[in-house]
C-alpha cells in the first residue's frame, strides 16, 4: 500500500493553499498507510540555504541551537521551530559543515535546499500535519506520503519524502528487491543512504544521476533500467515535479491537470476536493514511462 | 428518478438502498451525486435497474453487478465490474487496471482508454474499448470477448484459453500460446453486434482477431485418463 499525493501549481495563484490542498489531499490517502507521514513543500525562497532539521527532543536540543551554530559557521543563522523539526537558515556554501556539526549533536537532518521543506513523522497523517501546520504553508509544489512500512522500521527516519540532494525529495509506493546492492554501488560513489529504507535507496540513486549532470528525467528513465522491484515514484526538485512507474505497474497512480496544476494521487479520492478536477483531464500514468513537469 | 447525493448519505446506505430493490422494483433509474472516488459504489447489485455515477469512481466499482445498468459519467479506479454475472456497465472516460476481471456475463463499455490487466480471467464478459487497452490485457481468459477500438499493450492474451480478442488498432506484443486468427463471418457478426451495443464507430472489417493457440493448456480427449 502507502498513499503518494503531489500538487504541482502552474499559476501564482492558489501558492498561498498549497499546504491546505496537500493536506486534504494526504489525509484522504490515510486508509493506504498509517504507519507515518510527511510532506515536502517547496515554498518561498529567501535567497538562503534552508535546512529541516528534526530533533525527539525538541526543547533541550533546539534550545539556543541558532546562536550555537552560528558561532561555528562563523554567520549569521535562524531557526524557526515547529514542533520535532526546525527550520535554519544558514549561510550559502556550510551544508556539509553545518551537517557535520548537527550529527555531532544528534540531530537530525530531514531535507536542505534553497525552497525545500520537509516535515514528517510517525503517525497519521492528521496527526502530523497538524503538528507542523501544513495547511498554513504555501508553494509551488509539494508532495507527500503516507506509509504503510514494509523495508524497514516505522521511525522519522524511515518515513517519506526522502532528500538526499539539495532541494530533491522523493516518495515511494512499492518495495525494491535490489536496494541492498544499489547501496553498496552508491556508497562507492559517495551517495551512501543513512537508513536500511529501500526507497532511501532510490532518492540517492537519483541524486547520483543529477549529481552525474544528468537531467531529472534521465535519471528517472535509470531507474527503469537500474532498480528492480515495484514502485511508483514521484519526485520533486527546486522547480519540477516527476513521476515514474516501474514495468509491471501494479502499484496504483492518477493524475489530473488543469489550467492551473498537475496533480497526483494514488487514488481519484485524493483529487476530490481540488478546484475545477470536475473539468479536469484525468489519467493513468502509463508504466515505464517518465512524466515531468518543470516551471 | 431517485437522486443519492454521496456528500450526505454513507457508501453502505447507498449499496444497501441499491442492493435492496427487487426484480419488480418501479424504482428504476438512479443518480449517484459526489462520488468522489468512493471505493465499491454499486456493487452487488442484482435488479433491472439504471445507475447513473455522476463523476469518478475508486475501486470495484459495479462489482458483482447482475441484470443492472451501471454509468460512469467520470473515470473508474481499478477493478470495475470485477466478476460482472450480467447487466452492463458504461465508463465514460477511463478504466484503470484490471477492468472487468473475472467477469462472468454481462457487458462492460470503457469509452476512454483501460490500463493494464483489462479482461484478466474473464470467464464470458464482453468487453468494449474505445480507447487502448494496456499490458496483460485478456491473461488467463477463458471465454467472452474483448474487443479493442484502439491499441493493445504488450503480453495481449498471455496463457489464454477459450476468450476471442479482436483490436483494431496494433499489438505491442502476443502473449504466450496468443496468436492471430482468421476473421471468419462468425467472428464478424460478434463484433458488429457488440460495437453497435458499445456505441463504437468502427466497422468489423477493421478489426484482427486473435485467440489460443490451445499448445499451453490442453484438454486433449487422447490424455483424458491422464488427468
């Protein structure tokens, strides 16, 4: 099972509702996977590097975390606290030091980029992005994930989306049969996972790709030749939105478009509430094929 | 006419409201309000009765239906009319995967295009696309037919036994023990009268028939003690 939505916006307009969109859209999806859930939005870009950290305690470790970090980096950083996660603002150019200097600390790093934001957790997909104010929040895009876990445990780690690259995130509905290779291969290249997740797997496999200056929709077409097993992905980077679906296509996906975005959904029921889907061009993503968007 | 609006009446009222009307019914034509992607919406019915789903349905929609007529103004989820006995059900746009599996009976119209696994197991149904139909389509099918306006995907017809398949469009691949064979007046007959039932614009002529090459299952009288 595991729900999968996505919104992509083509007009400035419904950005302020995309978080509340989303979120309809995820909590329809509920019933597909309970385990835990998450959203990536890409929202405004403050012409800064933003990184979602998450931390299982919140109050001692976050506290005086932004003037802390900013005494090591040596500049300016902000920290914005939503419940498990907060968001810095850091410098250009201090991913890795700042990441180096959070592990050491044991906090968590969920996502970095200049528009991403990645908010997820256990739990149910009301749950959590009530947690974090989802609806609140506007974009370009987002996409989200409700899982029911199959690869590996049910923890903040183990839940979707998955970023493993600057602003990239994927999500995942199905089970890979060849990840623990692909780890190995990957982690020889540099793009080591830091869970035993089979989709975890797939984001880095991605990451590689585009880091190899493959475009987004090459490194989708890899996976078809390079990933065995089941899935449907749908992938986001700093200004497109992608979905693939392996050979055999089990794994269920719709899509509308309009005027305004391009949506997906792994059931019709996700699209139910979105403005003018009653007009909207309605289909099913042909298997092995890849779809993009880009804005 | 009766109109249940899905906005204010649960799925199990409706199912049960639907299931409910007898064979004698004067209540004859229905209008299903805000679907909105419901799973299992008509199933199980079993009257002479019209059904009309004024949007988009989830999955096994009009599954297990007899003797009604079920339409879909919108696209359906995954397995509608999943073990059809008989009746028809109408789709409007498209049909996602394994449309009208098992069905027994029947008839099933998808105006759009059907994804993949479309007919898989029917056991008598006929099927109409306008549209295409995906990979798998017709796997194990035993008998009925699936008749497809536009193209079929790869693996038409795997391990097929006793269905008849007639595309007029092209075939990405056969699939094992499938092959082409000849159109005979037989077979053209089938497909006019199912066509005019369908509301398909297309002429029997157009279309190419295929069916088991019967190597992969064999009921041969010679082996009868062997089974």
């Amino acid at each position: 099972m595991c729900g999968i939505v996505g919104l992509f916006l083509k007009k400035d307009e419904l950005r302020p509702q995309l978080g509340d969109l989303l979120t309809d859209m995820l909590i329809t999806m509920t019933d597909r996977g309970p385990d835990s859930a998450g959203i990536a939005i890409y929202g405004d870009e403050g012409g800064t590097l933003k990184m979602t950290v998450q931390s299982d305690t919140p109050a001692t470790s976050f506290a005086g975390l932004d003037a802390a970090l900013s005494a090591a980096l040596g500049a300016p950083v902000t920290m914005r606290v939503i419940d498990t996660h907060a968001v810095l603002t850091l410098p250009e150019g201090s991913d890795a030091a700042a990441r180096s200097w959070l592990a050491e600390r044991g906090i968590r790093v969920m996502g970095s980029g200049h528009a991403m934001e990645i908010f997820k957790e256990v739990g149910l997909p009301r749950d959590v992005a009530a947690r974090f104010g989802i609806r609140g929040m506007g974009g370009s895009h987002g996409i989200g994930h409700t899982r029911m876990a199959t690869e590996s445990a049910v923890t903040t780690l183990g839940a979707h989306p998955f970023s493993t690259g600057a602003d990239q995130c994927l999500v995942h509905n199905g089970s890979l049969s060849n990840h623990n290779q692909m780890r190995r291969v990957l982690t020889a290249k540099g793009f080591a996972p830091q869970t035993q997740n089979d989709t975890e797997v797939a984001a880095c496999y991605i990451s590689s790709r585009l880091a190899e200056g493959a475009s987004l929709g090459a490194a989708l077409e890899g996976t078809l030749e390079d990933l065995d097993g089941f899935f449907t992905f749908v992938v986001g980077t700093r200004t497109g939105f992608g979905v693939v679906r392996d050979p055999i296509a089990c794994k269920p996906a719709v899509m509308a478009e309009t005027e305004d975005y391009v949506a997906f959904g792994s059931e019709y029921r996700a699209f139910a509430k979105l403005p003018g889907i009653d007009t909207a061009r309605v289909w099913e993503p042909e298997p092995a094929t890849v779809y993009f968007w880009e804005r | 006419m009766q109109t249940i609006d899905m906005a204010v009446t649960p799925l199990r009222d409706l199912n049960a409201t639907l299931q409910t009307q007898a064979g004698q019914t004067n209540q004859t034509a229905w209008v299903i309000e805000n679907p909105r992607g419901a799973h299992a919406l008509a199933v199980g019915l079993d009257a002479p009765i019209e059904v009309t789903v004024k949007g988009s349905t989830g999955y096994y929609c009009a599954g297990m239906n007899k003797q009604a007529t079920v339409h879909v103004t919108g696209s359906a989820g995954p397995g509608v009319a999943e073990n059809m006995m008989s009746g028809t059900v109408v789709i409007e746009g498209d049909a996602s995967q394994y449309a009208g599996a098992t069905g027994h009976g029947g008839l099933l119209v998808i105006k759009g295009n059907a994804a993949s696994r479309c007919g898989i197991s029917m056991k008598g149904i006929d099927i109409v696309v306008h549209g295409n139909v995906g990979h798998m389509s017709a796997f194990m099918a035993q008998s009925g037919n699936l008749v497809v306006c536009g193209d079929a995907g790869d693996a038409l017809g795997d391990s097929l036994y006793e269905a008849r398949l007639f595309v007029r469009g092209s075939v990405k691949s056969l699939g094992a023990d499938c092959i082409e064979k000849e159109m005979r007046p037989e077979h053209l007959e089938i497909l006019r009268d199912l066509l005019a039932r369908a509301g398909a614009e297309a002429r029997p002529e157009e279309f190419r028939r295929y069916g088991s090459a019967r190597q992969l299952y064999n009921f041969h009288v010679d082996h009868a003690g062997a089974y």
